[in-house]
C-alpha cells in the first residue's frame, strides 16, 4: 500500500510521525484502498486551484470646515466621484479577469468607509485582499492584514483620481511614521501605482505559490536530497513548503507493475498508444522499440498511483538503477509523458529542488525541466538530464530522439531538441532552503555530447562570474519564459532570500 514514511528515505533520518500522516483523511484513504489500473481514459485531474482576490475600496467623504485644514490629498471628493471610480475599477478587474493566463477568482468589490467595514471583509474567505486606497485611516488598511491571508495595495497617479495614500503608503502604513518597516507581512513590493501589469505579476505569483504550499507529492522509493547537503531536505519541503510527502516502496511498485501485465486490455491500450506515439511527426526512435511499450505501461502505473493519492505531482528516487529490473525499462520517458499531459513528474526525488520546479509549474502554468549544470564559463552553461518535457511552452510538443539513458545505455530516455533562442528562467535552491539563485538565459544549442541526452548550451543573461561564485545546491530548475520577478516576489511570502544574477 502506498505509506507515508516513519523517516525521510534515504535522507536526513529526521524522524516524522507516522501516526500523524496517517491520521490525515487522505492518506487514511491511501491506507484503505486496493490498487486497480484506471478505467480505459480515466486519470487523475490536474489541479490548479484559483487564486481568490476580494478588491476593496477604502474611502473617505470630508466635509469643508471653517479656517481649518479639512481637506486630504486625493481626487474622491463627493459620491459621484465614488461611482465613478467603482465603475473605473471594475473595469480594470474585468480586463485582469479575461487576460490573466492563471486561474484568478475575483470576488464583487466592496467600497467602505470604516475600520469596522474592513475588518468585517478579513473574515471572509479569499486568498488576496487587493486594497485601492484611495482615503481614509490608516486603521483601516491594517485591519485587513491577517494572518493568512495575503494584501496588495493600489494606488493611482494617473491612471484615476489620484489617491492620499499615493502620498502615505511608504511613510504612513508600511513604516509607521519610522524609518523601518512596521506592517506584519508587507513591504515596498505590495504597493502597486497605476499599472494593471503589475498588479498582474504579483497575483501570477501569488497563484502559483498558493498551488505550491501543501503539495502532495508521491514519492517512488522514498523522498530524498541530492549529497550531504541534501539530508535534510524532505523535512525542509515539509517545514517551509508545507509538502505532505507519500512513500510507494519499490516493492509496492514491483507488484503493481506485475498486475499491469496482467491486464490484457491495459497492456493492448499502452502498446497501441507507445505505437502511436512513436508515429507522431517529430519523434526518432534510436532505442528498441520494447522499451517504448514497457515505458507505456509504467506510465499506466504511474497514472494509477497518482489517481488513488488524489494528486497530479509523482517523483522517482534511485531511478538510475533500482526501477529498471523492476520496469524493463527506464522512467525517464514516462515522466515527459507525464509533464506535457500537465502534471509534475520528477526523477531522482531530490526534495532540494523539487519545490524549485512546483513553484514556476504553477506561475507559469508551463512544464519545466530538472536538469544537471556544468561549470559556467565565457558567458555559457551547458544543462542536461536524461528526461525532459517536450511540451516546454506548454502548448507545442519540440522534436525528440527516444534514445537509451545515457549512463546505463538501457531503456527509453527522450533527447528533447529544445528551441534555439527561447528565453529560459533558471532556479538555483540552496541545500537549506535560506536562499535561491536565479537567471535568465537563452537556449544556444541542443548539442549532442556523450552526457545526459536532454541537453542544451544557455547564453547567461547576466554575469557569468557572478553566477559561478554564488552557485549553490547542486540541481537546476528550468522553465521557458522569464519569471524571475514571480519567483523573488514568492519567496519572500515564505522566508526564502532571493538573489539575481
């Protein structure tokens, strides 16, 4: 049956409760039910939950007072003016609604005008409270800020009336009238003037990262961490990221596979779907064409775990070695069947950068690539692995050679030709999950060098000298696309340093 450790496999010997994730519905679910492959197009659905965004509009209506300073900065002077910018924002929101290319819920906005109101609206359940100050107290704005939940703030200049806390934000809310920052949980980066893109980037951000906290994540022979550095880092993905981690023993895993061959139909629906596969235009088979069909039914396996642990998140440990006796095959290829269908699949089981590939998954909505660096060097590094999506933009499948696995020359490993002059984001982990490194780069190549088969040469955005000094961990993270302001602004939410290079 599938398990939830009593010890990080293979790892760092911290001791976890087994009674307390045993004690969980779902893994009590796990626990009680009999494996059975899935009906014929039956699979687990991928889970990507919206991010709740409740807007509110804080203001203040003064009245003219004899010899006296009445009035406040700001251009919502009467009621009429008060519509008209409800019906400005709601505009706005609508736009972010129809454009964003994340799942984002955004509830009806409230207009208030007292501390009372907002801390009424806290109560309520959503993920983001997006604050637009345009008056009021200071009160009220802090009365939304609860533990969490998550605020931003916006403010106009020239997109609107002009708000008072254009003015105040920095001095009044974020520090207090001092020189540090006083507001539990914000900072200069959650205050927005004007722009509508960057407002969007930081609820992209904070999508992601509420799709990353608490991820359950399977875990073929146990979850561990790359080199010495790496033992502690299962716990580490429990702590900070909040992952709930279930063990599949290998034994367990042999036994189901052995069932899969059993089942007839399984078995004609995989090898017809591996011969389909291999028909697709792009697709060059430089291995024996068994492995294929054997790498087919593993992925009806993986499917199969997947489905009865109630998540789309799967990661192979010792799978250089222990799972192709057991296989007949390699995992690398089901795993980039597995990526471009939109779920994350993982080799090695290295909980240090695992949550370095779930984070941008859910920013981008993309695939990404696990992969092992080289030395920069002239303003290049070069990054392999022996699997790879190939559905890296998310949308179109890159030509692949389904070769061997480079080191043990057995099996079915996909050479993905990733595209020259695609912009990529690169995310370094630290082994103690202190602080990241980050870059962008662009795709150079798609060599053919006797190292793993996935590979390419990436043009370093940025100081290649730097990027060797700082290096850390040992995986990298790979993604198309340029998310390096959704990652730091991430990181910060869960105590991680951010550094770009």
């Amino acid at each position: 049956m599938l398990q939830t450790p009593d010890r990080c496999a293979a790892c760092c010997g911290t001791p976890i409760s087994r009674r307390r994730l045993l004690a969980t519905p779902a893994a009590a679910a796990l626990a009680a039910r009999s494996w059975a492959a899935p009906p014929e197009g039956a699979r687990q659905p991928l889970m990507r939950k919206p991010l709740r965004v409740q807007p509110v509009l804080v203001y203040q209506i003064y009245k003219p007072r004899e010899q006296a300073s009445w009035r406040p900065w700001g251009g919502l002077m009467e009621e009429r003016d008060v519509a008209a910018e409800k019906e400005r924002i709601g505009k706005e929101l609508a736009q972010i609604r129809s454009t964003a290319d994340f799942p984002v819920e955004i509830l009806g906005l409230e207009a208030v005008t007292s501390t009372s109101e907002t801390a009424e609206i806290a109560k309520r359940d959503y993920d983001v409270g997006l604050m637009y100050a345009a008056s009021g107290p200071g009160q009220a704005y802090e009365a939304m800020n609860v533990p969490g939940k998550w605020n931003l703030m916006f403010v106009r200049h020239r997109s609107g009336p002009v708000y008072l806390w254009y003015e105040i934000a920095h001095p009044r809310y974020l520090r207090k009238t001092v020189d540090e920052f006083g507001e539990p949980g914000m900072d200069w980066q959650d205050v927005v003037v004007d722009s509508l893109d960057d407002l969007v980037w930081r609820l992209r951000s904070l999508a992601g990262l509420k799709n990353t906290l608490g991820k359950r994540i399977v875990c073929v022979g146990g979850a561990g961490g790359w080199g010495k550095g790496g033992q502690q880092a299962p716990y580490l993905a429990e702590r900070v990221w909040k992952f709930e981690l279930v063990t599949v023993p290998y034994e367990e895993l042999g036994s189901r596979i052995e069932a899969a061959r059993r089942d007839e139909t399984l078995v004609s629906r995989a090898h017809a779907e591996a011969d389909r596969y291999l028909r697709q235009r792009g697709v060059r088979l430089e291995t024996d064409a068994e492995f294929v069909r054997n790498a087919f039914v593993l992925n009806e396996v993986f499917h199969g775990l997947l489905a009865q642990a109630g998540t789309d998140a799967i990661t192979i440990h010792h799978c250089m070695g222990t799972i192709m006796p057991v296989s007949r095959t390699t995992a690398c290829l089901p795993l980039t069947l597995l990526n471009d269908d939109g779920y994350l699949a993982f080799c090695e089981s290295d909980f240090v950068v695992i949550p370095a590939g779930v984070l941008p998954h859910y920013v981008s909505g993309k695939p990404v690539f696990l992969n092992n660096p080289t030395y920069p060097h002239h303003g290049v590094v070069t990054q392999a692995h022996c699997t790879a999506p190939r559905k890296m933009d998310g949308e179109r499948l890159e030509p692949v050679r389904i070769l061997t696995h480079f080191e043990s020359d057995y099996g079915a490993a996909p050479k993905v030709e990733m595209r020259k002059g695609q912009v990529i984001t690169n995310l370094i982990p630290d082994f103690s999950a202190r602080r990241w490194v980050g870059f962008e780069g662009e795709i150079l190549d798609s060599p053919f060098l006797p190292i793993c088969r996935s590979q390419i040469d990436v043009r370093i955005k940025g100081s290649a000298e730097k990027l060797v000094a700082e290096m850390q961990g040992f995986h990298w993270m790979t993604c198309y696309g340029s998310y390096l302001r959704e990652t730091g602004y991430a990181l910060k939410r869960v105590g991680i340093d951010w550094l770009v290079v």
